[in-house]
C-alpha cells in the first residue's frame, strides 16, 4: 500500500503548498483522493501515470477539494483517453463539471461514470476481488465523506516443501490457496494448515478530511493500518476550528486513540503555519505514532 500526497494544505493555493490531493495506490488499483487546483502538475511532477488513474473520489464540494477536476478532465480528454473515468462524489458534481462541458464545448471521449452520493450512513461505494471502499461520514459545513479502502483477506501461500512432502498432486493447489483440505495421492485428507502458510495481513486506510472533531467515526475507522485525519488548526486556535468545523491536531490523535489505529498523518493544515513540527509535537502529547503529510511526501506501508 502506497500513499503518495499531492497537496495537504487547506483553502488557497500558494506557490509552496497545494489544496488536498493524494494518490493510494492499492492492490493494483491507483486511487485518487480529491482533486485541488493544480492537481494535474502534481500529478505529473509525483511521476503518477495519468491512464492509471481509473478512479476518483471527491470528498466534498469545496473548491480546495474539488476545483482541479474540471482541468483534469479536460486534460485526459486531450490525451486522447478511451477509459472510463468513475467519480464518486456528492450529489452536485455531476451537475457543475457536465454544465462546465456544456459550455465550452469539450464532451469527452471517454465515458464519464458518476456515482452520487448522498447517504449519511457509512456505505459500500466499491469493490473488486481484492479491495472494498466505504464512505466516512463526516461533521463540516456542508455534506461530507471520508473513504475507507480496505484490502480484503489474500489467498493463502503454499508451503511448497510441506506441500511435496505430503504427496498433493498439483491438481489441488487452487484449493489449497483457498484454504481448503485435499487428500492426498493415497486419499488421505491433509490439513491446509499443515502445508500452507497465513497470507499477508490485508491493509486498510481511512481518509478524513474535512471535519469537527467526531467520534462518530470511530466504530468505522477502528484500528485501520493508517488514518489520515485533518488537523487544520492548532490547540491555541481551536476557537476557530470549532465554528468552520475542522480539527486541531490534538483532536485528531485523540480519534486515533480511541479508534487504535497503527499510524496517523496529520494533515490539511492552515498556511497560517510556518512550523508544521508544531503539529506533531502537539498530536504525540496524546498518540505517539504520529507522522505529518507534506506535498510530495510518500508513505509505503508493506
């Protein structure tokens, strides 16, 4: 599992810091996680293949989450693209980017497939054969989802050495991968567990950004492998996180303490802040693996 951030800084863009953007990159699946202005170059400069791109998810219609996708669109479109392009995002979008191609003209190639979204009750938005991705319900200004992809359960891993000592003919490997038990050459039943081995613990990763502090979430976020929560304020501002509902950095261990989750990374922060360490410093007063999203950073969790 691959995180890669395009943007993490809240409201404007300026000429160090982008608006929220970031890839996942999952299971052979590229996911893109809201779209700020300039999405596209940070693509491009994060060295992510546009045609990977399959999937987007809008978190809300904010314009530090949202406005780049117009361009990008536009952009694929004048690549030449065939794929369809998903976009799950609240009720609304559709309406804004076909009205944007209405009036300029620029239907695309490709098939743009929205799926609206206006539950808020967390939801199953999508799943292959080895990911599954669930909206987070959450508390800003206007309506708003976090995404939670989960991998799902591998196959098991053959002991090949355990596997030819136990005479299984090659026929029965499928169904020992599936976790079956098979007889052998004489038609003795063997235990799967005796000649296979515990696949990979599946990964799973919770994006929340924006929101008030909430516990809410916590019963579905509870002990993924990585959160990432918005910490847009410091503890001495939370007088202003509270009325624009987002989150301090303090807060936002507090979720994942109570949610056990591995690892949090803070971001979404003012650019009222020079010091971003500040944020760290404040979140491992509560949680102590805490590490802080920068544009371009890259996060591999094997």
């Amino acid at each position: 599992m691959k995180l890669t951030i395009l943007g993490c800084y809240s409201a404007t863009p300026q000429v160090n810091t982008n608006p929220t953007a970031q890839v996942l990159e999952i299971k052979n699946n590229t996911f893109l996680i809201d779209c700020g202005e300039g999405t596209q170059v940070e693509l491009r400069r994060n060295k992510v293949k546009f045609s990977r791109v399959k999937h987007i998810f809008i978190s809300h219609l904010h314009g530090d989450h949202c406005f780049g996708l117009a361009g990008l669109i536009s952009t694929f479109n004048l690549l030449t693209r065939e794929t369809d392009l998903h976009i799950y995002a609240p009720k609304g979008l559709k309406e804004v980017i076909i009205m944007q191609m209405k009036l300029s003209n620029s239907w695309t190639n490709y098939q743009l497939i929205f799926h609206e979204l206006a539950s808020k009750s967390s939801e199953l938005i999508y799943e292959d054969e080895k990911v599954e991705v669930h909206t987070i319900p959450l508390d800003h200004r206007i309506y708003t989802n976090g995404f939670l992809f989960k991998e799902k359960e591998g196959e098991r891993k053959l002991d090949m050495n355990a596997v030819l000592n136990a005479d299984i003919d090659v026929a029965y490997y499928r169904k020992l991968k599936q976790g079956a038990d098979v007889p052998d050459n004489e038609g003795n039943i063997v235990n799967n567990s005796l000649v296979t081995k515990n696949p990979k613990p599946a990964k799973s990763y919770a994006f929340c950004s924006d929101t008030a502090y909430s516990e809410s979430i916590i019963p579905i976020i509870k002990e993924v492998d990585v959160l990432y929560h918005e910490s847009t304020f410091l503890e001495k501002n939370e007088d202003l996180a509270k009325p624009t509902k987002h989150s301090t950095a303090k807060q936002a261990a507090t979720i994942a303490e109570k949610a056990n989750v591995g690892t949090l990374i803070l971001g979404h922060y003012s650019t009222r802040y020079d010091n971003l360490s500040v944020f760290k410093t404040e979140a491992e007063v509560v949680f102590s693996n805490v590490e802080l999203a920068r544009d371009g950073k890259v996060f591999n969790f094997d």
